[in-house]
C-alpha cells in the first residue's frame, strides 16, 4: 500500500514539469485543488510584507508555498471585561 502511493507522487512528479496555473487553492503543476496545506509562516514578512503557507499536492507530489500580502485593516482594544473592542475613531 504504502509502496502503491510513493510510486504514484514519483510518477506525478515526472509528469508534472511544467507550471500550468498560478491560481489560489491550485496546484500550479496538476490543477489538482486537494493541497494540503501547512501552517502560515512569517519567515518573509519583513522584507515584502508577505506571509505563506506551504502545501504539498497529493495528486502530483508537488511542494510549493502559497504567499499572501497582509494589509492593515485596525486595532482592537481590550476592554475591563475582556471583550476586543474595535477602535472606530479614525
Ligand atoms: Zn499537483
């Protein structure tokens, strides 16, 4: 079982050379729309303000890493009961 599945993402891998998308959600080799997505990770924030979250294709075998800008949108104060109130003077 375990042998059937490595063949197959070793098959993908050599099937899938080129990029055909570049589209959220996609895998950009297969257009397979199953990735499997990891945690987001800062690592690049600070030198483009983007953030990602690495997938990997389980229908190809493809890694790749999916980037998002992040934009201010506003500032939530705690108030004394514990509730985030949003600040609403701009
Ligand atoms: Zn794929």
């Amino acid at each position: 079982m375990k042998n059937n599945v490595s063949t197959k993402i070793l098959e993908g891998i050599e099937n899938a050379t080129e990029i055909t998308s570049n589209i959220q959600g996609e895998c950009p080799k297969c257009g397979g729309t199953s990735l499997d997505y990891g945690d987001v990770v800062f690592e690049d924030f600070i030198d483009d303000g983007a953030v990602y979250f690495p997938w990997t294709c389980p229908d190809c075998g493809a890694e790749g890493r999916e980037y998002y800008y992040i934009y201010f949108a506003t500032h939530k104060v705690k108030d004394k009961e514990g509730y985030f109130d949003e600040v609403e003077k701009w």
